[in-house]
C-alpha cells in the first residue's frame, strides 16, 4: 500500500456550529516565528478543549488570568465561558491541530458592559508565549465588537502581568491606564488609528517575511510521492535537483540540505553520485520518517494531499510545496481538495505553496545557508540579484530559460501554481528585507488581493525595484485554478492602481528581464536626460527618435562607434566618451554599435564598458553580437567592484528598460505625501448610523461570502441586495466626514415648488427624480437659475408637459443655485477584489464616453489625491483653461480625500457617489450624494488573516 492511499488518522471534527454561528470571524493567521494557527469563535462543544487549555496553564498564567488560584474551571463556568450570543458575549479561540484533534492555544473574550464598551480579557497558553497570539487575537475581537457596534474595551491586568500591558501599549490604540487598588484598569479606543493600521501592517511583515525564508532555507527536505504516471517524475527531479543534479561541473560546493524519500521505492533512478550531497535516506512511508523536517514536497493525487500533510504533522515541517495538479482548476471537487489541503496545513502550523507549483530554488547567502533546488528545472541561473515570483509552472520554464540564455544571475526563484496559500504578497514582504536580492520580478496572472498588493508593493518599491507583469491589462483574467473575489473595476483601474504601487509595469516576458537585467546592473538614472552614441547618423536618429517616444529628453546625439579603428581613433573614441560621461547635464547614455561589415572590434565594447563603469552614468547597449550580461561589456567601477552594461537585441529595447528605470527614479525621487486625516471627522457617529441602516433592512446585515457581488467601480451601482440610505441619512452620514450635501426639497406641485424656493433662497435649479434624466440639462431634466415664483411655476410646468409620462407621479427637486465653476463626479465603491475604489472626472457625457476617470484603492495620500485630479485629461477646465478663471482646487481635493477616508474607514458602504460637485473660484458644492450599504466582506481589513 502507498503511503498517499495508507488509512490517515482525522482529527477530530471541531464542534457544531448552532445557529448564528458568524462563520465570516474565521481566519487562519501567520504568527511571529512564521507559523500559523487558526482563530474561531468559540463553540459549546469545545468545553473539553477550554478545560484542557486551563489545566495545562501554569499557576501563575490562573492567576494573572483570574486574580486567583483555579486548578479546574467549574462547570458553571465551562457553560458561560462556551455558551456566547456572539453580540454581546463573544469569545475567540486559537486553535493548532494535533494528533488528538484541535488544540486550544489561546483563547480571547468580550462581555458587553454597556452602549458602546466591553470588558475583554485574554489567556495564552504557556507553551505558545512570544508567538504573537495576544496581538493577532486582540485585532481580531476588535474587528468582531467594532461589527457590533463597541467601539471601547476595558480590562482589569495585575501590574506584574507586563506581557499582557504590553499587548494593550503597543498595538496602535488610543489608549489609557490607571492603577486602583492593586489593579491597572487599561481603556482602549477601537477606532484603527494611523498608528495602529501601521503597527499591523509591521506585524504582518516581519510575520510573513519569516514564513517564507523558513520555506526557502530547509536544512532537510521530505519528498512524498504516490508513485502515479506523472507524480512519480515529478518527485524523482526534486530529489535530483535538491542533490545538485544538473549544476555545472565547475560550479563551486555547496552546503544542500538533507533529502529524505517516501514513494521512490528503492530509487535506483535517483542522481547519487553528485560531489558532496548527502545520500538520499529512502523511507518505506512517512510514519518511518524521523524528524525534524523542515519542508514538505508532495507529488501525489489531489484526494490525498490533505491525509499526507496530516501524517507529516510530527515532524513539525514548517511549510509544504504542492507540484501535483488536480486541484482547483479541475472544478469543484478540486476545490474542494484544494481548500482541505490548506485548511491541513494552517492548522498544523505550515504555509502552502501550490498546488500545481513548479517549485523554487534559494542560492545560499551565508556561510550555513543552504542552497536548495526544490524545483522541476535541472538547471538553475547562476547566482546574482534578482528574485524572480512566476504564478504558472509552463511560464516559469521560458523565464528561467531567458534568464539563463542572457546570463541573468537570480537569486531566488518561486512559482505558486494556484497560489492557494502562499503568493506574490508573501514574497515581496520577504524581499524587502532580503539582503541577497536587489530587483524584484512578478509574473502575475492574477492578483487575489489588489489593496494588500498596493500596500505592500508600494513598501518593497521604497527600496528595491519592482517589475510586473501581469496576464493582460486589466487585472479581470481569473485562470484556472485561482480561486479569486469577482471585480467589477474598469478595465483600466489596474493601470492605476500598479502606478500608485511604484512599482514599474511591463507588457512582455521579454521586457520584463530586459528591465530587470538594467536595475540589477546599472544604477537607476538621475533623470531623463539621454546621450545617444552609435556608428552612423541614420542609427542616431532612429534611436534618438525611439528614446523621445519612451519619454526620455535627447540631449545629446553622436555619430562616433566605427567598426576597425585605429589605435590613434580609439584613444580619440576615449577622449569622446570621457567627455560625454563628464556631461553633468547628460543622465544616461544609450549606446548602438551595429557594423554594416564585419565584426564589432571588442575594443569599442570595452571603451564603453570602462567609460560607463568609471563615471556611475546609467548605460544600456546595443553591439551586434551580444545580449544580456556579458564579459565584454563588464569593467570594474570606482570602487573596484564589476559593473555590467547590459546588451540589448534592438536599441529600442534598451530604450524602453531606460525609460521604466528613469519613471522608477522620478517615483521613488518624489514625495508621495502623508496619509489623510481631515479634521472634523466623527467615526463613532458613523458608524453607528451605518450599522443601524443595516440592522434596520430587512437584510440585517447578513455577511457575504465574499466570492460574487460587489460594486461598479466606474458607476457606483451596487449589486442587488444593497441597502440604499435616503438623502437626509445619506446626508448625515457625510457630515460625519466633514463633506455637507446642499438641501434639498421635493415637491409634487407649483405652490410646493415656490414654497421650497422662499426656503432655500432665489435664484433656484429645479431637478427630475426620474433616475435616467438626473443630471441631464440636454433631456430637460433640469433647469437652471429659476429667478422668482412665476419663473418657477412656468418651468415645472413646461417640466412636466416636456417630460410626458416618464415624469408622471413622481416628484421634483428644488436647491438653491451654486456658484458657476466645473461640474465633477466623485465616487466610490467596495469591490469584492479590490476594496474601496475611489474614482474622480469632470461631469458630462464626453467624460464618460471617453473615460476621462481616475481610479485609487483606499488608503490615499494627500499626494494621491493631487494626482488623481491632475490626471484626467480634462483637468485642464480647472486650472484656468482659456482664460477662464482657476477654481479651487484644494477644496475639489478636499473633498475627494474625505470621501477616501470614507471608504477606507466602512467597507459597509457599498457605493457613494456625490454628483455633481461644483468647483467654484472660491468653494466647493456637494449638490447630490446617493448612499448604498451592503454587509462588510473586504479582503483586507482591519485584522490579519491568510486566504482560506
């Protein structure tokens, strides 16, 4: 019997969920030491688990817990603490699995004591203390009491419980403290603040950033497999490229970690005469296997990964990579494999990468770092700066392949397959702190959680490079296998929210590596300012006009590359190029030695090299023959140190890898401002009137499954089943954020009307309420500057007789004119995918047939918010087009900025769209706001949590 097919222990089941079981407050986390854990709430059945916890607890863990000694939880308390409304009494529990079923390993609990406060208390298992267990589960009961409206927790710590203090003081909180009678009583705000939305975002960093270097730097590897017609290979190549198989002869040694087999039977196709590995240690099934192993590579059938990774759970592997496939782009009962398998894995404490991974590859760093080829290439680029993240294994075998071809060193090479666990967004938290890596390359096919992705692209992009990649424009292509939220973003929203990453988007493999091969080698460019150098004056102008068309400024332009020259035309050739070097006004040089006869002489090649070496100036090339990273093009710099002038195919190729370098500069030169926080803001206010509407509708704000639904991020319109806010809640709610909506009154008849416009104040604009003809002067569904009463009388009535049938029964606003100034449209939307996306454009059809719109996913900065309104085309009308007078733009940006805090602070507000908003000389007028409401499900909220 094979090991995959042998009979699993199942742990046993967690307990039954009763009814209004809030099934959306699980998540799987990723803890301090890069181990995972899953949090729940807690269930009647898990009393057996809760006495277990107290009983294994120290005396002293009782006592800071209960103020007393408890060496058992009476019955009477194992029946509170278990049996929760999940309102007003809620307990969250972190569970591990182990071989007797879920452990409880932390356990987090509110009581309600009154509007809006809750005492909350926590315990944390001995065994687990310094794992980050009370910060991750204090984030999560602050998420669930902010969903039922507590905005404050209270809690009784003894002074000597420092860890407990600890996990209050430094979590970002507004928070508070004193000392009675022997008890410190701490009072803590649940409003995220700027502080605390940071403290998390650095917690998930450096918890994720250790997950993934444990999974790249195994000292020992276990290789499962089932021995079936395609796993069966697939585990022999790991097993020979984690030895060394394939590596050049003349490679140096390297340390290699450990290989232990199951499934290989006696492996006599197994590489074992490789210098210096180890013998692979062949195994009859996995319960043979002693451990530790620090990672798991499984190559069997899909129904039995999950009972695989359980049967490994003793040997405490700190992660797992999945090459088979038959998962979740098989349908659903992959899926549903798929799903098992993580859910596995997480409890168990391992991260996930796959299935369907082509695996990855870690050159050692250090002196005790293992190199480690736990990937399907024989043959790995050598060892350099770049780190490279593929989703697709067919993909990954041409990337890799190109690499080498152009002699691009790596190092670091990771594939995801159906990125069920581990992604790009792991990754890239691990690169930034990564010393061996210096560029960064994705390959996206799709991006599972474009806000998170934003935030941390936006991280690694202040340090290192980023290039993307990503299957085509418009973030919409889902490929099989990749369980992703529906989006509803236009097509260009992804073009957008790439730019506000900072990180630098490419349209090919091929111009990926192009990129990438110039920001490992090269220095990024000061500026814009380019030198073009070639052979002939045809050649100078064809890439001078290549290098204006990427957006770089030609500053100078030279005819001096000859093939066969002199001794005497090369030291004049020196002389040239030492002069363009030393050109304080030249940024960058490109460089086209194309002979029309004959070789190139090495020597021109060299003269650049040293030239572009000595003077730190960016400097691509060029010369017929040579591609990629190469000897001929490589000379030592100011300090001695190699520096490498890549070679490109076609001028115009490294042209276009200059201009992305000098865009990455100009990104990374400029100040991308300070995160919003307008005054005036009463978040308590509103979310309580948010709540309410949503308690009050007759969907109770039921929880999405997070998978369909979602809001147009261009029209603002949400999917059926949202709860729309009338105009005086939609206007209270916006004066929670400072943005006040102009009054309005409807009126069904003339003495209305009149009546309506006394109130307001002459002169007045009189609207349809028909939905098609709002805003619409051209359909005469609007009338402007209304002077008096008969004027008013006339145009209702020439109204109504215009507008016919598609008026009749419905009513007419009335609202006192604005000053003249320029229409706008400010939206924004709770896309299931991307979170909160905000939109901006002028009004009018023009706009919106072109789709002259701007598009950002909240959090902004103020410089956001700058850019966004400068980016539309038809910004112009704002700053004084034609002679007309500019109008007030810092008010239009005020605005726009609240209403991204808006969106940032209630992922409930499904859509708003404020139309029109007149910017005026002096001024702004929010005439319009149409509210709608739908349960929150955002991907990226205000707690940790792993894709389940």
């Amino acid at each position: 019997m094979s090991d995959a097919a042998a009979p699993t222990p199942q742990p046993a089941s967690p307990p039954a969920e009763p009814a209004g079981y809030p099934r959306h407050w699980e998540a799987d986390v990723v803890l301090r030491d890069g181990g995972t854990a899953r949090v729940r709430p807690i269930l009647p059945g898990d009393a057996d688990r809760l006495q277990a916890f107290h009983v294994r607890q120290s005396e002293r863990s009782t006592y800071f817990r209960f103020f007393a000694p408890l060496e058992r939880l009476p019955e009477r308390d194992l029946s509170r603490f278990t049996q929760v409304d999940h309102h007003d009494r809620v307990a969250l529990v972190a569970v591990a699995d182990e071989d007797a079923g879920e452990r409880i390993i932390a356990v987090a609990r509110y009581d309600r004591t009154g509007p809006g406060e809750a005492e909350v208390a926590f315990n944390v298992a001995d065994d687990h203390h310094g794992r980050g267990l009370g910060s991750v589960l204090l984030e999560h009961i602050a998420a669930a009491a902010r969903e039922r409206g507590i905005r404050r927790f209270t809690a009784e710590v003894l002074p000597q419980n420092g860890a407990m203090l600890a996990v209050f003081r430094v979590a970002g909180y507004a928070v508070s403290q004193h000392l009675d009678d022997g008890i410190v009583t701490v009072s803590v705000d649940l409003d995220p603040t700027e502080r605390s939305l940071a403290v998390m975002a650095d917690r998930e960093h450096r918890a994720e950033a250790r997950s993934v270097r444990t999974l790249l730097t195994p000292r020992s590897v276990l290789v499962v497999t089932d021995g079936g017609a395609e796993t069966r290979p697939q585990a022999l190549a790991v097993v020979d490229h984690l030895l060394g198989a394939g590596a050049p002869s003349d490679a140096p040694a390297v340390a290699r970690p450990a290989v232990h087999a199951v499934g290989l039977g006696d492996a006599a196709e197994v590489a074992q005469d490789v210098p210096g590995a180890p013998a692979v240690q062949h195994w009859p099934d996995v319960a043979a296997v002693p451990g530790p192993v620090d990672l798991l590579v499984l190559a069997v059938a899909a129904e039995a990964a999950a009972g695989v990774v359980r049967r490994c759970a003793r040997l405490g592997a700190h992660a797992v990579v999945v090459l088979s496939r038959g998962f979740a782009e098989t349908g659903p009962d992959g899926l549903a494999h798929q799903r098992d398998l993580v859910h596995t894995a997480h409890g168990i404490g391992m991260r996930v990468l796959g299935p369907a991974s082509f695996g990855f590859f870690r050159h050692g760093v250090a002196a005790d770092e293992p190199t480690v080829n736990a990937s399907l290439t024989p043959v790995v680029p050598q060892p350099g700066r770049l780190a490279l993240f593929c989703q697709s294994a067919p993909l990954a075998v041409g990337m890799l392949a190109s690499a080498r071809r152009r002699g691009l060193g790596l190092s670091t090479f990771v594939s995801s397959g159906n990125r069920a666990d581990v992604s790009g967004n792991d990754l890239m938290q691990f690169w930034t702190e990564d010393e061996a890596t210096s560029v960064v390359g994705l390959y996206l096919e799709s991006i599972g959680n474009p806000r998170k992705f934003t935030r941390v692209a936006r991280r690694l992009a202040a340090a290192k490079p980023v290039v993307v990649l990503t299957a085509g424009r418009s973030g919409h292509v889902v490929p099989a296998g990749h369980a992703v939220r529906s989006t509803r973003v236009p097509r260009r929203a992804l073009d957008e929210i790439l730019r506000q990453a900072g990180v630098v988007r490419v349209d090919s493999q091929h111009q990926l590596l192009d990129v990438a091969q110039l920001l490992v080698h090269q220095p990024v460019p000061a500026g814009r300012r380019v030198a073009v150098l070639t052979g002939s004056e045809s050649l100078a102008a064809l890439v001078a006009e290549a290098a204006a068309s990427a957006g770089l400024t030609v500053v100078d332009r030279r005819a001096i590359l000859a093939a066969g020259e002199s001794d005497e035309e090369m030291a004049r050739l020196d002389a040239t190029l030492a002069a363009v070097y030393a050109d304080q006004g030249v940024d960058a040089v490109v460089v086209a030695h194309v002979p029309t006869l004959g070789a190139p002489d090495p020597r021109i090649a060299a003269a650049v090299a040293r030239a572009a070496a000595g003077s730190g100036r960016t400097t691509v090339a060029c010369v017929l023959g040579l591609s990629g990273v190469t000897a001929e093009l490589t000379a030592p710099d100011a300090d001695g140190e190699p520096r490498t002038v890549p070679a490109y195919a076609a001028p115009e190729d490294g042209v276009v890898a200059l201009a992305a370098a000098a865009r990455h500069a100009a990104w990374r030169g400029r100040d991308h401002g300070q995160p919003l926080d307008p005054p005036g803001i009463d978040r308590a206010a509103a979310r309580r009137l948010v709540l309410a509407a949503l308690e009050a509708s007759p969907q109770g704000g039921a929880q999405p499954d997070g998978d369909d639904g979602g809001a147009d991020g261009a029209a603002g319109t949400g999917p059926e089943g949202g709860v729309p806010l009338d105009q005086a809640a939609a206007r209270e709610l916006l004066a929670c954020y400072g943005i006040p909506v102009w009054p309005t009154r409807r009126v069904h008849d003339e003495d209305e009307a009149v009546a309506a416009a006394e109130e307001l104040g002459w002169p007045v604009a009189l609207k349809s309420t028909v939905a098609q003809l709002r805003h619409r002067i051209d359909l005469g569904g609007v009338r402007l500057d209304v002077a008096g009463p008969v004027a008013l009388r006339e145009a209702l009535a020439q109204m109504k007789a215009h507008l016919g049938p598609s008026a009749a029964g419905q009513p007419f606003e009335v609202q006192a004119m604005a000053r003249n100034g320029a229409a706008c449209v400010v939206r924004t939307a709770e896309d299931p995918r991307f979170g909160p996306v905000i939109s901006f454009g002028l009004a009018g059809d023009a706009v919106d047939l072109l789709g002259d719109v701007a598009h950002a996913v909240a959090p902004l900065t103020d410089v956001d918010v700058a850019d966004m309104v400068r980016s539309v085309r038809t910004s112009a009308r704002l700053f004084g087009y034609r002679g007309l007078p500019a109008l007030d733009v810092a008010a239009l940006e005020d605005v726009l900025g609240r209403v991204s805090v808006l969106a940032d602070d209630l992922p409930e507000v499904r859509s708003l769209e404020l139309h029109p908003v007149v910017v005026a000389e002096q001024g702004v007028a929010v005439l319009a706001a149409r509210v709608e409401l739908g349960a929150a499900g955002r991907a990226d909220g205000a707690r940790r949590a792993l894709p389940q």
